[in-house]
C-alpha cells in the first residue's frame, strides 16, 4: 500500500478499520499526539486540516493499544491492501460471540461470556449489574467527591463493595485513552451517548442500552439480565419488589387523599441560586405515580424531563409530605448556598408541610441510581414517613391533581 493511498481515503476519519490497521502497521509507535499528526501531514494526510490531523492520529492510538491488547500488532494479522501484505491467520483461540439489540435497534456482536467490561455510567449501570450478581467489570466511570476522592455512585449506599473495579475517570466524560488502558472485552454506553459509539468500537465491541429511566424497572432490568445472561436474578427481584409495592399501597390506605411533593435543589443539577427543580423521571416519580398519591399539578405536568422553579413559587408546591431531596455534591459551597436561599426564604417558613414537621430530606445517593435496591430502600423510606403523617393542614394555595393508579 503507498502512501498516498492515506490522502485518496477520506474514509480514515470514519468507523474502517481495514484502513487504520494498515496504517497503525506503518505509523510510528508513539503516543505523542503532536508528533503522530505531524507525521501524518508528512505521509499522506496534508489535505487534512491540523485538528483532523489530531484526531486522525489519537483515533491510531486507541486502535493500537486495542490491537496490541488483542494479540493482533504482534502477531501480524493486521490486514494489508495488497496481496504481498495478507494477514497471517490468527493463533489465538476464536471467542464465541452472541447477538445484542442496540436501543437504536441495531445488531451489535458481543462475547458470549464477557471477562472484562467498562461501563460507561455507574448509578444506571454498575449499579444494577452488580446487583444481578455480575463482578467481570474491568472499569467503570464514576463520580469525585467534595474531597475529589473518585468513586462510584450508589454502590457504597447499598452495601456494595467495588473494589477490584477500575474506576475510568469522570462520568460525564468518558476518557477513551483510559478505557483502552483497561484492555475491555465488552464497552456498555447508553442510547444518549451515540456521539462515542464509533470511536469506542475501535476498542471492543459496544453497546447501546436503553436509557433505563424511559422504561419500567423491569424492562430496563431485563435488558441488563439479558446482557450477561442474569434473567432468572431478575425474576427473583421483581417478585420482591411487587411485594413492597403492596405493602406500600396498603400502608397509604387511600394514597389519593395525601399529597406528596417531591424537590430538588441540588446546584450540579442546572439550578441557579435561589431554584429548585423537579425531575419527572426515574423510579422515584414513577412509585408516587403507580401508587397514586396526589401531587401538586405542576409536578405531573412534565414527563421525563426536569423543570426549574424560582422560590417564589414554592407555596404551589406545598404538600401534607414534602421531600427535598440531597444528593453528595463535588462542590458543598455551592449546594450550601442553595439550599439556603430556599429554606431561609419566608416562604419556606409559612409551607404547611414545614410548619407540621413533615418536610423531609432525603438522602438522593441510597435511593437514586437504577435498580431494585434503591427502590426499595425508597419504598421503606415513605413507608416510615408515611407513619403518623397529618394531613388535616391547608393546602389552598396548592392546585391538587391525582394520577391514575397502576393496576396492582
């Protein structure tokens, strides 16, 4: 293959990986990007401009930790573009694959028995594998903490203990050089993060789960089962959690004669100072909806999406039980403030709710994240707050709307 064969393939920039393995095979063996980019502009790749260049050649470094993690640089069986460069047939035991359903609806191949897996949000991800029983993780993203300690969201509030996982850098960005360090057999990314798809196959095979707060907490938790193979664990579960549910229902007696309003004011979640949000998704909203207690209206008129607040419009989110609910935060300052703008406000005083006591943190980090144990800590935490609740105070300033209870 000559050189200028680099600048007639536009298509280096996209998902061919015959043609990055062929140059992976002639580039220098360097993880200097710069150095790598002026090389390329020097071998046929002066048409491209200096950052395609740059992305260009960390796209041949990811592809070649990949190979040499694989076995594939060293044993020669990257394929060539001419008959004097055919590969060598591979040595290496063949591993057996199976087919998955990408939330796009494509067909991705993966190991049948994947060793070593990143997973690419931790609270909606590690978190209910784990709890399905499944450990091959090779790394995971995460979160830091106040300290700037790394660590994985959910896990530790639920007793868990990832110890042996690599933790890969922060959740909101996926390091790929990191991820590629791990050597994965098996990449799981989420429906929203399809702009990483193409350049996190170059290191294993990836797939697209559904985002889990679009579906049923069985729905999503069947899709994780059917990834590893864990489907009867989730059987298990779901009988569990029903259970709960109906002890739930049966300790509200009528859930549409008490009204539970439910707030954030966490300032990593988008609020300015002095705002407070609702999140009208995630199994926390669905259990107060399948259930049926009354809320105030504007918190059943949104749907899978979050709506910001001024304080000046708490009184319309007034209730018998108010649940504010906390999360750990990176930045404490910042949360402390907000938090106080909302409950030093006069308004917040005059809350029917806060005036009976029954206006309540709640701790975001034991009941967020997807799967059955958060839910069900959940479940037991309105159960108690449910215990000795008045509701005889005055909600006039409160537009009251009931949902429709699901069917048990």
């Amino acid at each position: 293959m000559t050189q200028n064969n680099v600048a007639t393939n536009r298509n280096l920039t996209t998902s061919d990986n015959r043609n990055l393995d062929t140059l992976v095979h002639r580039a220098p063996a360097t993880d200097d990007l710069l150095a790598l980019a002026d090389w390329l502009g020097t071998n046929g790749a002066a048409h491209l401009s200096p950052i395609e260049r740059i992305e260009l050649a960390e796209r041949l470094i990811t592809r070649r930790r990949f190979l040499i993690g694989a076995g594939a640089l060293g044993l020669g069986v990257i394929t060539g573009c001419g008959p004097e460069e055919e590969a060598a047939a591979p040595t290496a035991t063949t591993v057996a694959t199976r087919t998955f359903r990408n939330a796009d609806g494509s067909d991705v191949e993966i190991p049948a028995n994947p060793q070593r897996v990143v997973m690419l949000h931790d609270a909606l991800g590690l978190l209910p594998l784990w709890e399905l029983g499944f450990r091959d993780f090779a790394g995971s993203v995460g979160a830091f903490d106040g300290n700037g300690n790394p660590y994985f969201r959910g896990m530790a509030e639920q007793g868990f203990e990832p110890t042996d996982v690599e933790f890969i850098s922060n959740y909101a960005e996926p390091d790929l050089e990191s991820i590629a360090a791990v050597d994965p057999d098996l990449i799981v990314a989420f429906e929203w993060q399809t702009d990483l798809y193409d350049l996190l196959n170059e290191i294993a095979p990836t797939v697209l789960m559904v985002d889990p707060n679009t579906v049923t907490l069985q729905e999503g938790m069947l899709n994780f089962g059917r990834l590893v193979g864990f489907e009867e664990e989730v059987e298990r579960l779901e009988a569990e959690y029903q259970q709960a549910l109906a002890d739930l229902r049966e300790a509200a007696g009528d859930p549409s004669e008490i009204v539970i309003s439910k707030i954030e004011t966490a300032a990593g979640g988008g609020a300015e100072l002095g705002q407070f949000y609702i999140d009208a998704w995630g199994d926390s909203e669905r259990i107060l909806r399948e259930v049926g207690f009354a809320r105030p209206a504007p918190q059943l008129a949104i749907e899978n999406e979050r709506a910001y607040y001024s304080v000046e419009l708490l009184p319309e989110h007034d209730a018998d039980l108010l649940m504010r609910i906390t999360y750990s935060s990176s930045d404490p300052e910042a949360e402390e403030e907000n938090t106080q703008a909302i409950k030093g406000s006069p308004l917040w005083a005059q809350l029917n709710a806060v005036q009976k006591g029954q206006a309540v943190d709640v701790n975001g980090d034991l009941i967020g994240g997807f799967g059955y144990s958060p839910n069900l800590t959940y479940i037991n935490t309105l159960m108690d707050l449910l215990e000795g609740l008045d509701t005889s105070g005055d909600l006039s300033t409160v537009d009251i709307t009931t949902p429709t209870p699901a069917e048990e």
